[in-house]
C-alpha cells in the first residue's frame, strides 16, 4: 500500500476450479438457463404463464353460477418419524364450484412430469367441462412444466390462493376431508390404483349434500350443467359459422 499498489484478492468465485470439461458443462448449462429465462419473459409478456391471484377470478366465478371452474390440490400419504414421505405417490382432487362434482387422479410423485400426466388424465375426461382452475401455490402447480401445459397449451387460466388460506378453496377442502373417509390421514397411496379411486368418487359424487346442493347428489346436478354447457356450446358455434357464411357473401357481392 506504501508503494501506491492496490491488493486486490481474488474472489473464490473468480477461480477457475475443474477440470476443463466441468467448466464446459458449467457453461452449457449456464447457456441453457439464460435460454429458458428468456423464453420465460417472453411468454410472460404473451400472458401464456402469468399467476394470476385468485382476486383477479370474475364475479361469476365467485357466485358459483357457473359450471365448469375447477379447485385442485394434491392430497399427500403418510410421513414417517423423520417427517419425509412413506412414498412419493400422491392423489390430485377436482372439485366442480357450482356441483360440488369431485375427481381424483392418482399422481406417481410431485415431479412436474408426473403432475402434467396426472392432469392429463383428468382433462381426457372432463376437458369439455373445464373453463378455469384455481390451485394453492405449492410448489408442484407453480412449476414451469404444469403451468405451461395447463395455461399454454390447454389455454386453460390457472389462478392462485393466498399460501395458508385453504378458505380460499373451500369446496375443495371440503371434498379432501370427505375422501379421508377412505383414506385417512397416515395412510400410504403406493398401493393404490386409479380404478379405486374411480370408485371411491363415484360413491363420493353419489352422496346427497343438502346445504350446498338442497339435498341433490353432486352426480345428477354435473350431468345437467354438463349437457346445458355443451347445448351452448354447439349454438355458439352455429351463430359463429353462420356469421363467417354472412360475412363472407357480403365479401363476395363486393
């Protein structure tokens, strides 16, 4: 320092450790996450992958009057003393807003690729019946995967609770104590198979619930929204095709 020199110590951070393949890789994926950051930003600024909060829902969705927005979560197995999981497998539950109609997925883990496969099934069988989904912000349904092909490719709006306000997805709550009748809390999921979980929701479906539904079954009151749906669906459809022929005659006598 008397000198006029500056120490200067070079940073841990600034060392070249590895071997020259490590840092080849290091780089590649460093390339590679700067790539998906980008895309992210880009889909973002699309609104393909915004989280939208659960207070941007519309009123109508609010109200339960109408069919086809969903609540999700996923109902864990038992833990062991050491409070990790007994088992990776889980049981991902649907419940319809306005009928109180209940679905359940068996998931092989939270992996975001066993997540999408999970959803996939549920969409294979109620698609038709889906406008939007409401989820808690576990880790498992804010993933880049999940969120992509829930949002981007099904063009299904994904909205988020509050983190630790089950409230905010009542229905859904409601449901999962309900399956605990099957399955009880410290009960594992590895031996369980999607046909029992079928049947568990069918008779689960088939209960009367007099406050919510005025002592009707959840079964017969879906069935009924699900035919008056897609009855609006098609006459939409009609009323579009007929004003693209219109549009298109006009176009023509030009």
């Amino acid at each position: 320092a008397r000198k006029g020199l500056i120490d200067i110590r070079k940073h841990k951070y600034h060392r070249q450790n590895g071997t020259p393949k490590e840092r080849a890789v290091a780089q590649t994926r460093r390339a590679k996450e700067r790539e998906i950051a980008r895309l992210r930003e880009q889909l973002k600024n699309d609104g393909e992958l915004v989280r939208h909060s659960i207070f941007d829902r519309s009123q109508v969705v609010e109200s339960r009057k109408q069919f086809g927005h969903w609540e999700i979560d996923l109902v864990l197995p038992a833990k062991m003393n050491n409070q990790r999981y007994q088992d990776t497998t889980a049981i991902m539950t649907f419940t319809e807003r306005k009928t109180r109609f209940t679905a359940l997925v068996l998931v092989r883990s939270k992996k975001s690729s066993d997540m999408v496969e999970a959803f996939k099934l549920f969409y294979e069988r109620y698609g038709k019946a889906v406008r939007t989904i409401t989820a808690d912000n576990g880790s498992e349904f804010i993933s880049w995967d999940f969120l992509e092909y829930v949002q981007k490719e099904l063009k299904i709006k994904l909205y988020y609770a509050t983190p630790s306000s089950p409230q905010q997805r009542g229905s859904n709550e409601n449901r999962n104590r309900k399956l605990r009748d099957w399955y009880p809390k410290g009960t594992s999921f590895k031996d369980v198979k999607q046909r029992q979980l079928d049947e568990v929701a069918s008779k689960m479906n088939a209960m009367p619930l007099r406050q919510a539904l005025d002592g009707k079954r959840p079964m017969v009151v879906f069935e009924q929204e699900y035919k008056a749906m897609q009855r609006y669906r098609r006459a939409y459809e009609k009323r579009k095709q007929r004003m693209l022929e219109v549009k298109k005659q006009e176009f023509d006598n030009k």
